[in-house]
C-alpha cells in the first residue's frame, strides 16, 4: 500500500512541477503587444489646416488694418506737437495745446496696447478652438479604426533656440512609431470639415 502512495505522490508531484515548468516558460516568453496604436503630428496638421491658413490670412488683415489705424494716429500726434511748438511757453494757448497732444499721446499708448491685448485673446481663442477640433478629430478616427491609443509625435524642428532647447526635447514623448498607423492626413481632412471651427 505504501508503494502505490509513494507512486501516486510521485507522478502527482510531477505533473505540479510540469505545470509549474510549463508556466514559467510561456512567462518568459515574449508576446506582442495587443493595443493598437496610431500617431498624429499637431505641427502638421496646423500648418496643412485650411482653416488655420484662413485664419492666419485674417489675422495678417487685422494687423495691417491696425497698423493703418495707429499710423493715422501716431500721424496726429506728430501734428499735435509741431503745433505745440508754434505757441510761445506759459501762455493759455501754449497750455491748451500741450493738453491736446498729451491726450493724443495717451490715446496712441492706450489703442497700441489695445489691439496687442486684442490679438493676443484673438490668437488664443483660436489656437483653443483648434486644439479641441484636433483632439476631437483624432479621437473620432481612432474609434473608427479600433485604436486603442493615439500618441502625438511631433518631431523638433532643429536648430532649437538655446533656451527653448530643453523644453523642446522634454516635450518630444514619442522617438519611434514604427507600425503605429499615422493618423495626420485625415486628422488635417477632419477639422478642415469641422463646421464647428470657425476662423
């Protein structure tokens, strides 16, 4: 009897370390990734965008239409003060004109810093809208697609300026995307049919 239990120990007691053996294999096994992934370059599909070269194109406008208009001013400051310069120190007229030029003056100060402040909010406002089209857009076509993932892989433009140079090279997350699926052209086709992004 104890012969059949040592026997039936023993084969029990190999088949656990067959198994055991047979896991640790297939563990050490390399297997190949299950996510599908795709990538998208940001920098080219706004600079391929039609809808950002429109609005570039309007911004440019707006910013010769301001430059016309502080130059029209700058125009009257300039007359304000050659005028100044007719009437004689200490006088009321003296006095009255050198109110008007300040004014002028202030009024040229206060538009400059205007319209900076204006295409400043105006270029975010737009950069925000296009970013969220972006992501809408890359985000919809990696649902068509099954994608599991969906990495941005703009590569730095070198030379990099000295002091944006780290921050450029910190922010470049993805060195290679060898059999990813690359998502550009139809994330650009994409947000040029978004008809919620207006420029």
């Amino acid at each position: 009897m104890n012969g059949k239990i040592a026997v039936s120990s023993f084969v029990a007691c190999a088949l656990v370390l067959s198994a055991v053996l047979d896991h640790g294999r297939a563990a050490s096994q390399p297997t190949s990734p299950t996510a599908k992934i795709g990538v998208v370059s940001m920098r080219t599909v706004f600079q391929n965008c039609k809808k950002h070269v429109q609005y570039s194109n309007q911004a440019v406008a707006r910013q010769a239409r301001a430059r016309a208009q502080l130059e029209d001013l700058k125009k009257e400051v300039d007359g304000q003060e050659a005028e100044l310069k007719t009437f004689k120190q200490g006088t009321a007229d003296y006095t009255q004109q050198l109110q008007v030029l300040i004014e002028k003056r202030s009024k040229l100060q206060s538009q400059q810093e205007f319209l900076k402040q204006q295409s400043l909010l105006e270029d975010k406002k737009w950069l925000e809208d296009l970013y969220q089209g972006f992501a809408r857009a890359a985000r919809d076509i990696a649902k068509e697609k099954g994608l599991d993932l969906v990495l941005e892989r703009t590569e730095p433009e070198f030379p990099v300026p000295s002091d944006e140079l780290m921050t450029t090279l910190y922010m470049h997350k993805v060195l290679y995307a060898g059999g990813c699926v690359d998502l550009t052209n139809e994330v650009t086709a994409r947000v040029d049919a978004d008809e919620t992004l207006k420029p």
